[in-house]
C-alpha cells in the first residue's frame, strides 16, 4: 500500500470511518449504541465539503432559516446517517432486519405482480436495507445501480451483499449497463435506480429540474430506459423511522408515453419524479443524505 493510498483511508471517504462505528456497533453494549453513533456522527465537522453542501441543501429546504439552526441540523443528518450505517451491520454481521411498515401497498403489490419495472428511489434511509427487503420478500431478483466508491477499501467494505436475488451493478461504463438493465427488466427483474443526485459519471446523461425553487440536473437513464422498455417508473423511498425501524413508502407510479419528441417525454416524466422527490424530503429532511459538493440546491 502506497503512503497516499494509506492516508486516504481517513478521508472522509475513506473506510477508516466506516470500520471504526462497524467495531463500536459490533463491540458495545446495545445500551451504549446512541453513545457511539452520537460520538461517530461529530466527524461531519471534518468533513468540510459534506457539512457545505447539507447547509445549502437545507437552506434551500428551509429559506429563511438561520445558519446557526441549520449547523445543528446538519448534525441530524449526519447523525441519522451514521444510524443508517449501523443498522446495515447489524444486519449483514448478524442478520438482524429492522421492523418495516408500509405506504402505499396498491403500488408496491403492483410493482411486483407485473414482473419488469423501474423502482426510482432516493439518498434516504438505508438503500441497501431497502434492497434486500425487496429480494428476500418478492418473488421477482432485484437489480441494484449504484455509483460505485471512489476509494477501493470503502468500496469493498460497502459493497458486499448476501441475498441471493440481489444483484449489483455500478455506473462505469453507461452504454453496457444501458443494454443490461434493458434485458433485465424484459427478463422481470425490477432495477433500482436513485435518481436525486446530480453528480453525474461520465458518459451518464443528465435533465434539468427544478428542486425547491432552484435549478438542479437530475440522471436521465432512468426516465431513458423506462421508454425504451416501456414500463412504469416507481418512486419508493426508505424512510428511517427510530432504533431500526424504517418506513418502505411506495408512490404512483410514473407513465412515459412514447412519442415523437422523446426527450420532451423524458423532460416532462423527470420534473414528476422532482416533485414526488421534494415532498417526501421537505418532511424527511434529516435523512436526505445528499453529499456531494455538485448536490447544490
């Protein structure tokens, strides 16, 4: 390991972080579990570019607000991401599903009856968590697009999956994930996409939207490939409740009808998916865990 490579695993993308609340959630009494997520979620402070880009995520949620009462809000996301986090490894180290209820049932049951279709999701709860309920309680295999990490310790620390119906698939190369996820979906797999983050891979396209009031660029591949294999968009969100317990919410789905002007359609589909997208965060905005420094509102 080279002293870069070495030095990396602190960043705040590192997998330092990430191994030091796995050993607390896996070495502490339960009793002592709000003490270490509490104490684990003050790296925000570290992480400049994160704590910039949440501040102007809420500053756009909330206007008006002051500074101050955002800073502390900030600490909520963080701290409900670091849950989020935990709850993952208690899942993958000892199998422990946290408690779910469900809204929105009609367009969940419906989603699985058709065999084939797009669930649209966001940066919110546990996306993973969410990924493996839908494997172990469909009778449909689930396909998970994801960008994959830019440091390759955190990538393997983050990436590893036990379902049997869950596959993975990472945003590196657009054309051939294009073409796989189209045969995916004719084959009646449903492929889960989030769909809120404008950091765009190269080579993925992107849509302009508008996101509480201010401009935003949103993936196009969902809305792309939900016209070329013409199925409906659902937009499910993971909602992290309490102490694992989450909220599976499932909405109306998103029809794109085929037409001459296809990016118009898309145009139009991607604006429907923003505002189903700005509501459920303007209730939940302390579990939208939008980072990324291009996430400007």
């Amino acid at each position: 390991m080279t002293a870069s490579a070495w030095w990396r695993r602190f960043g705040s993308r590192g997998v330092f972080w990430r191994q030091l609340l796995r050993f607390g959630i896996l070495n502490c009494p339960l009793w002592l579990e709000p003490v270490a997520i509490a104490w684990w979620s003050m790296f925000f402070l570290l992480w400049s570019s994160g704590r910039r880009t949440v501040m102007r995520n809420l500053s756009a949620i909330k206007p008006g607000s002051l500074a101050v009462v955002n800073f502390f809000r900030c600490y909520r996301v963080f701290w409900n991401y670091a849950w989020t986090i935990a709850d993952k490894v208690r899942f993958k180290e000892s199998r422990v599903l946290p408690d779910w209820e469900f809204v929105g049932w009609k367009h969940f049951e419906e989603m699985q009856a058709r065999g084939g279709a797009i669930l649209l999701t966001a940066h919110m709860g546990s996306y993973d968590l969410g990924a493996h309920l839908f494997s172990e309680t469909s009778g449909h295999s689930i396909v998970m697009v994801r960008a994959p990490e830019d440091d390759p310790e955190t990538r393997q620390f983050e990436e590893t999956h036990s379902a049997e119906a869950l596959r993975v698939e990472f945003t590196t190369n657009s054309t051939e994930l294009a073409i796989g996820l189209l045969g995916a979906i004719r084959e009646g797999h449903i492929v889960a996409i989030q769909g809120d983050r404008d950091r765009v891979t190269p080579g993925i396209s992107d849509l302009p939207a508008t996101l509480f009031g201010k401009p935003v660029r949103l993936p196009a591949g969902p809305f792309a490939l939900a016209m070329a294999a013409r199925v409906p968009i659902y937009p499910v969100f993971n909602v992290r409740l309490g102490r694992r317990r989450y909220r599976l919410v499932t909405r109306e789905p998103i029809e794109i009808v085929r037409t001459a002007n296809r990016e118009a359609a898309c145009q139009e589909a991607v604006q429907v998916w923003a505002r189903e997208l700005e509501t459920i965060v303007r209730t939940c905005w302390y579990q939208w865990f939008s980072f990324e420094p291009e996430s400007a509102s």
